[in-house]
C-alpha cells in the first residue's frame, strides 16, 4: 500500500492536523507529515509534486490564509489532492475555505470542512479513495461506519 501524505504550510498547523494522522492511524494506513508553504517554499513543494506518484495514493494539504498549497499541489500533479482550509486568519478560515474550493475547472482539489473535523473528513476521504485500489480499507470503512452509528443509537 501507498501512503498519504499529510502536507501543511506551517508546524503550527500540526495540532489541528493531528486529527488527521490520528484517523489514518486508525485505518492503519501509513502516510509522511511535511511542512511546505506554497508560497514561501515553492522550490521545494515543485520538487515534492516531481516524485509524488512514485510514493503516495493521496495527498491532503492543510493550509490557512490564501491557502493555495492545495491548488499548487494539484497543478502539479495528477494524485487526488484533498484541501483542508485552517481557521489561521481573522476571517476564521473563510479565506481558506474559499481559497481551497474555489479551484479553475479541470484543477480539483476536494475540499472539506474548516479545522479538525475537516482534518479528520480528509482522512476518511482519503480512505474512501484508497479504498477503490485497496479492498481491506472497504472493510474498515464499512466498520467504522458501523461503529458511529452504534455510538450514535447508544446515546
């Protein structure tokens, strides 16, 4: 199995992010953490597209303000590339939500919700992607649905 790679544009975005490895953890699918700005490490975001077929199913890519790293990432490559817009702005992650949807068409970056929970739904969506090549992540999936309807029903 490949791995997805969790890419955000600071180290201070690592807490909201963690629920996103703490769900890949979960599944039990393995992914690489990086810190790559789309702006102030442009060079080294190009280079990390370059090679990321060889390693990686998915890339998620976390980022506030403009939040472009996700759209950089997709134009440069053709791996499913899932935005996460960080609430790190005065506009509690607006900027960002709209920066990561608001995608040319031909370009998609699938966008989920602003902050943890929208780490987390990148993970799980993540998942559900792998799922098509890897058929024991159906399984878990399937699990892990059954389980939050459980907890659901348990009240």
């Amino acid at each position: 199995m490949k791995k997805v790679a969790v890419i955000m544009g600071s180290k201070s975005d690592l807490p909201v992010m963690e629920s996103c490895t703490k769900t890949l953890d979960e599944f039990g699918v393995p992914y690489d953490v990086k810190v790559l700005s789309a702006h102030r490490t442009m060079d080294e975001v190009i280079a990390f597209c370059e090679k990321a077929e060889e390693e990686y199913d998915v890339i998620i890519a976390a980022a506030g303000y403009a939040a472009h790293l996700g759209g950089v990432i997709a134009a440069k490559t053709t791996l499913p590339v899932i935005g996460v817009p960080l609430d790190a702005s005065p506009l509690k992650g607006i900027d960002s939500l709209l920066s990561i949807v608001q995608m040319p068409g031909g370009i998609p970056v699938a966008t989920v919700t602003i902050g943890k929970a929208g780490a987390k739904n990148a993970a799980v969506l993540a998942v559900e992607i792998m799922a098509i090549k890897y058929p024991e992540l159906k399984e878990k999936l399937k699990n892990y649905r059954e389980e939050m309807r459980r907890k659901v029903l348990e009240g």
